[in-house]
C-alpha cells in the first residue's frame, strides 16, 4: 500500500514539474496491408484543440504486450477537449468486435454525441457496415493518411501514456486475466487520479465533469513544432497554386 502511495505521488510530482524519463520510441506494430471497402478524408487535419466535449474524437487500437502471456489489445474511443477516454475495450483479437465494443461503449454513455470520428484506415474503420452507423450516429468520419502517424498524434500519445503507467503501477501480472485487468485500472488511475499540466492540475476526470455542466475550460494544446510546419506548408503550397493561377 505504501509502495503505491509513493509511486503515485512521483508520477504526479513529475506530472507538474514536467519531468520527463527517458524511453525508447514505441514502433508500432506493422500489420499486413488489406484492400479497404471505404476511405475517408482527413478532415481532422491535424487540429487537435477542441473548444468543447464530444466536438472530436479519435480512436486506435494498441497492443499491450508482456513476455510469456497473450497479448491484450486495447482499443480506446479518446474525446480531443479534456483527453478523457469515453469508451474502451481489450480483447486477445484485434478484430472488429474489439471495435465496436468501444464504440457502443461510448455511444451508450453519450448517446447524443455528434462528434468527428477520427481514426486510421486499418480494416475495423473502413468496413462499410462501420462507416453506415457513424453515419447514422450523425457522426462525420475522417481518416488519417496513409503512413501519417501524427496524423491521430494525440491518441497515438495517450496509448504510450497509459502502457507507461501500468507498467509504472502494475509491474507484474502472472496471466493474460491479470494483465486486462492493470490496463482497466490504470485507465482509471488516469481518469481519476493523474493530474494534467495541460489542465493546469486537474484531471481528466473533473475536466469531465465539469464541461458536462457546461463549464467550458479553454485549455489549447502546447505549440508543436511539426504541426506548426505542416501548416506553413500548406499556406506555401496555396500561395503557390494561386500565383499560378494568376499568371
């Protein structure tokens, strides 16, 4: 119990100092290519703020792998306004039913929610079948592009975030039941107990709550020098197509 006490409390002293350890870059898995049924654009482009709950959301699998026991996949539906995780599922599959587990996770807790559905275009996404009932949900869907990872940047973070975490609070698990059960409660470490420097010490949870009142907070992601780039790419390339066309 102790031991917990004093693990929580480092990670958030590091949480509001900013310090950060140092770790490998995570490479995601590379999975074998499939034909999809339907793409979409990536109208999410890149703008991660959101000036409300339930405005944006994103979505990815992950896998949680620990040796000599199955792998976990965790697939997480992830509101951009307050980093709050509005459904989440972990199966021994990565398949479609981990993703629609998710889905209705979240649609079942916020059953009017119309947001812009991010997510890559791995096969769960751009089945058809999917994509009817974003469309049925009100939901617009937008899709990274290929091989643009920082194109769903913030769910790709919050994945490495919350592996880092359990493994931080939950170090050993002896079965595949022990390992999905750390990742439930480190997803609730997270929504409960993780302060956010962002949020100016709150944590997702009470960000949650609050915006659910209505009080909305204006808490704009920090500059990112890639993101920044990409802009200014675009801005060059339009100015160069409309000098083009006025000569």
């Amino acid at each position: 119990m102790k031991r917990q006490f004093i693990i929580k409390l480092f990670i958030a002293l590091m949480c509001v100092t900013g310090i950060r350890s140092q770790k490998p870059r995570y490479q995601k898995p590379k999975f074998k290519h499939t034909t999809p049924e339907k793409t979409a654009e990536n109208k999410l482009k890149r703008n991660f703020n959101a000036s409300k709950s339930n405005e944006k959301w994103c979505t990815d699998i992950t896998e949680v792998v620990v040796p000599s026991l199955p792998k976990a996949y965790l697939c997480t539906v992830f509101d951009l306004y307050d980093r709050y995780p509005v459904g989440y599922a972990i199966s021994k599959r990565n398949d479609v039913a981990l993703v629609q587990s998710a889905y209705k996770q979240a649609i079942e807790a916020y059953p009017d929610a119309h947001p812009l559905f991010h997510s890559d275009r791995g096969f769960q996404f751009t089945r058809a079948p999917f994509q009817n009932q974003l469309g049925n949900q009100g939901m617009t869907q937008s899709m990274s592009r290929v091989g643009c990872c920082i194109d769903n940047g913030p769910m790709e973070g919050w994945q490495g975030i919350i592996k880092e975490i359990r493994i931080v609070l939950h170090p050993q698990v002896a079965s595949y039941e022990e390992l999905n059960e750390s990742i439930c409660k480190t997803i609730d470490y997270y929504i409960n107990e993780d302060l956010q420097k962002r949020f100016n010490g709150l944590i997702a949870g009470e960000m949650r709550k609050e915006a659910m009142k209505g009080n909305i907070k204006n808490c704009p992601i920090a500059p990112n020098h890639r993101i920044e780039r990409y802009w200014q790419d675009i801005s060059k390339k339009k100015i160069r197509e409309a000098k083009k066309i006025l000569s």
